[in-house]
C-alpha cells in the first residue's frame, strides 16, 4: 500500500469522532478488476464504514449497535486503516473460528444476533460469488472486529449493565487491552483462547454452560404448538397435551387409548418436576404457561443467568454465604464446596428481599422485633385503631424515642397517622416473636436481615415469596453452629445449646465474619440437571431487553 494513502486513511479514522454527521449507507459494492489493490479500496471502505457508524448514532450497517467506536477507530488505527481480518481478498485464519464462536454465542448465554451473524453469514455467500468486491471485504472486516471486541467484553463483564452491587471495581475493558486481546488473538490464528480467557471460572457459571449443553442435547431443535391458556378437561384438549408432552419426551402413547388419565397425569407430573412446579399433575395456568415456552426460551432464560454471574468479581472468598431468592434457597460454601444448605423465606413481590452485598457479624438469641414503619402504617396502625388489645395479641409493646415502654392505654390512637407517629413498635422475645429463636445481623441500607420464624409451616410450600423482605431461614440452628464453629473457645457451642435452652436473649459476636450475597438466579444446573425457577419478581423481563 502506498505509504501517503495509508496515511491519509489513517487520519479519516482519527477525524470521524468529530464528525458525527448524518451519513447514508456505504458503498454496497466496488469491485477492484486487480485482487493487488484490494487492501487500499478496502481500507478506504473501512474508513467510509467506521464514519457512517458515528454519523448514525452507533448503529451498523445491519441496525445493530456497535459495541463501542472509539474502539473500532484504535483497533483500525493500529493496523494503519488496513484491514484486519484478511489480506488481498485471503481470509485470515482466525476469521474462521470467530465465525464458529458468533453461531454458538448461546453455548455462552450470549446472543448470536449481537454479532451480527445474519450480516455475516450473507456477506459470506456474496464473497463465495465474488471475491474482488472491496465493499464486501470491508463491510465483514468491521462486522468482525466490532464482533470480537463485543464478544471478549460481554463474555467478562457481561451485556447488561452494572448495578448498584456489582462488585467489579473495573467497568469495562479499555481499547487498548481490546486492541491488546485481537492482536492476539490473530498472532495465534484462532481466537478461542483469547475468549475463554475472559470468561468467569466461578462454579456456578461454568455449571450453568455444561447445563447449556444437556439441555440442548435433551431439547434441542424440538418445536412445539402452544396449548390453550384457559384450561378445559376437554378430549381435544388432553390430546393437545399429550402431544406437547410427548415432544418433550415425557409421555408415550403407544398403546394408550386417548382416556388415559393417569398416564397422562403423571406425565404432568413429571413435567412439573422438572420445572420446579407443584407437582399436582393438573395442566392448570402456570403449567400451560410453561408447557408453552419453547427450548430457545429456556436457553435465553439461562443466559440471562450467566450473564448475572459476570457481574460477581474474579475471585470470591474462601467462604461465603448466598442465598438464591427465586430458587428459596440459602448455601453456605467453602472452597467451591457446599456445606451447609436451607430452605428460605423470602418477600414477596411487592415487599422483595433486596440483592445486596455484606458480611454477616453476629447473631442474637430470642430477639426483639423492631417492626419496620412500612409494617406499622399499612397493617398494624389501622387494627390497633379499631382495638387496642391488638398489641397484647401480636405480643407487641409500645416504647417512646427515649427507650421508655409506654402504656398502649394512656395513647390517642386516634390521633396518630404516618405523619405523626412517635413510638416504635417491638415485639418482645419468645417463640411467639416473628423472628423466632435467632436473628442473623449484617450490615445494610434495607434493614433486612436473616432469622428463624414462628410460621415454620411456611417452609413447606412450593412458592416461598411471602415475607416483608427478610429471609427466613428453615435451618437457623445449623447455620448459627456453623458460625461458632471458628471460635477458638472450644466451650462455645456448648454455650450456646445453653442459652438456647434456657431462653436466655443473648448475642454473640463472629469471631470470622462471613460474607453473604443476596442474588437473584432464575436458573441453574442442580444434580446433573439444569433447573429453572419462577421469575417471582420479573426481573428476567427486565434483563430480557438487553439481550434481544
């Protein structure tokens, strides 16, 4: 190339970030008679592509967003405005197997749309008709590079994005390290371990990608009608359903009359199962809303997963606890490993238990209840109103903002509203307290916190989103043996089976504080299987928008 010209490119590059102009589509072809002069026209081509973006708000030529200009515009100015991905109309070798990764973007929960697959797939089959196009080279050369730099981002920090607890103290990977990453990339003429080395190695990622590829094998390619949302137990409606289920697998008809009932019952039953749905074997609303969500559906659902595990840090420490709102669930991990695990309470939509990050720093036995203000006003307020004798009910004591309990008798009900209200309201301790036997403290804006509960009933329904944003725990006494368990006073558990015993309120101080996250994970790869849970506070509708 002559040297002035590739200057001249170069500094187009550079120019187009001040210019921002409105601009029409590129050049949909040019063809060069002489492949030698294919690499000057096609870098003068990238250089009319990279300004066309920033005239039209970032979007490309196939109307999808590109990932970041600016990085276009360094990645090209390091190769001096030249192509990247092929020489002269020669292909590079890691073209290839950057191709393969964007048609499997969903084996890593990512979109293949966001790589502009279709774009590329159809200037593929152009190129295979004519080779000497520069306006082709051009258009796949920046479809790719912008592809690569999306895909090595999205695959470590993620496509939604960060939050208000995402714990990564970087935000994003600059252009230099993505230029860093695609020269590499194109040293080693393969860009698959440049991509996997930005993945996540946190277990519950690299199970969600291995649950990815069993459920493509049992699921995989099926298509399915979708059933009836009111349901009927009519026989045309059965043998719809049986039909559903026996394209996921689950119900064989040979040999069944079309009255088979309780075939077909435990066939929903079996089908609830593996859905994380009361198995009652009635195709009720939930069910056929279920039953109706087709394979790319629960692959999306799963990304969207992954796409939360790349929100966590690097590294997470030795030991920790998390709780996993929509699956009701609380584990205690060491090393990768779980040693402690409990079902959960947890609030309900309108009054959710918040994501959050802490560390857990003590325990109280036989506590108090502070009830929040939100409690006071919506529920309590208006029944102690109608009968003061309430409070003697609910075991509940009015104290003043000097500490002092003050007789429920000697207050004007009446004249108190959520603009004027200057007590607290405390339950006192005992089984019959909310909290129970114990209370778990960390640090945090909510006031939530975890404990035991006087409703342990609760524990054994399938949809546990109940609460007012605590969570409650169904394995409290293990989970606080466990926090004694690094006290170097050997006569510590003892103590504290005593202080249970005797209903003693007390309060003891970790030794080692454990750090606790509160997440959100509609999807996960349990005993071999991938498992999915209701999206109790739709927060996958939510994070759906980025990805589609």
């Amino acid at each position: 190339m002559n040297y002035l010209r590739a200057g001249w490119i170069l500094l187009i590059i550079i120019g187009i970030a001040a210019c921002g102009r409105k601009k029409g589509q590129p050049k949909q072809q040019q063809i060069v008679q002489d492949p030698r002069q294919l690499n000057e026209v096609v870098a003068a081509q990238v250089a009319e592509r990279l300004e066309y973006i920033a005239g039209n708000d970032g979007l490309m030529e196939d109307s999808v967003a590109a990932f970041r200009l600016s990085a276009l515009q360094y990645a090209y100015a390091q190769h001096q405005g030249a192509a990247i991905w092929s020489d002269n109309g020669r292909m590079h070798k890691s073209v290839f197997s950057l191709l393969d990764w964007i048609k499997n973007a969903d084996n890593y929960g990512l979109p293949p749309a966001r790589y502009h697959k279709a774009a590329l797939e159809g200037v593929q089959q152009q190129l295979d008709r004519s080779r000497k196009d520069a306006a082709l080279w051009a258009k796949m050369d920046v479809l790719l590079t912008d592809a690569f730099v999306k895909m090595a981002s999205d695959l470590h920090y993620g496509i939604a994005p960060r939050d208000s607890i995402t714990l990564r103290s970087d935000s994003a990977y600059s252009d230099t390290v993505l230029a860093g990453f695609l020269k590499e990339a194109l040293r080693q003429g393969d860009v698959s371990a440049t991509l996997q080395q930005r993945e996540p190695v946190h277990t519950g990622y690299v199970e969600l990608k291995e649950g990815i590829q069993l459920f493509k094998s049992q699921y995989g390619g099926k298509q399915w009608d979708t059933l009836p949302q009111t349901y009927t137990d009519t026989l045309q409606f059965r043998r719809l359903l049986a039909m559903r289920l026996m394209a996921a697998g689950l119900y064989d008809t040979t040999g069944m009359p079309a009255t088979d009932t309780a075939g077909l019952k435990n066939a929903v039953k079996a089908f609830q199962r593996e859905f994380n749905i009361y198995p009652d074997g009635v195709a009720g609303k939930r069910t056929i809303q279920t039953l109706n969500k087709q394979p790319e559906d629960w692959l999306l659902q799963a990304g969207l997963n992954m796409d939360r595990w790349r929100k966590f840090p690097d590294s997470l420490p030795e030991r920790y606890l998390l709780v996993n709102i929509p699956a009701f669930r609380l584990n205690v991990m060491e090393r990768d490993t779980m040693v402690l695990e409990s079902r959960v309470i947890v609030g309900t939509p309108r009054t959710r238990t918040p994501v959050l990050n802490s560390v857990m720093t003590n325990f109280v036995l036989y506590p108090y209840w502070r009830v929040p203000y939100s409690i006071v006003f919506k529920e309590m307020l208006p029944q102690i109103k109608k009968n003061v004798g309430y409070l003697a009910e609910k075991n509940l004591e009015v104290v003043d903002h000097r500490g002092n309990v003050v007789s429920p008798d000697t207050i004007n009900w009446s004249r108190l509203s959520k603009n004027y209200f200057p007590y607290v309201l405390r339950q006192m301790d005992g089984l019959d307290n909310s909290l129970g036997v114990m209370k778990f403290n960390f640090m945090n804006k909510y006031s939530v916190y975890l404990h035991d509960t006087n409703a342990r009933g609760l524990f054994s329904n399938s949809n546990r989103a109940l609460s007012h944003g605590c969570v409650r725990v169904q394995q409290w006494d293990s989970l606080a043996m466990y926090m004694v368990r690094a006290d170097p006073r050997p006569a510590i558990r003892d103590s504290v089976r005593t202080w249970l015993d005797n209903e003693q309120q007390k309060q003891y101080t970790m030794h080692k504080r454990l750090p606790i996250y509160i997440r959100y994970f509609t999807a996960e790869l349990r005993d071999g299987k991938m498992q999915f849970y209701e999206d109790v506070y739709g927060e996958d509708k939510k994070l759906m928008t980025y990805f589609r």
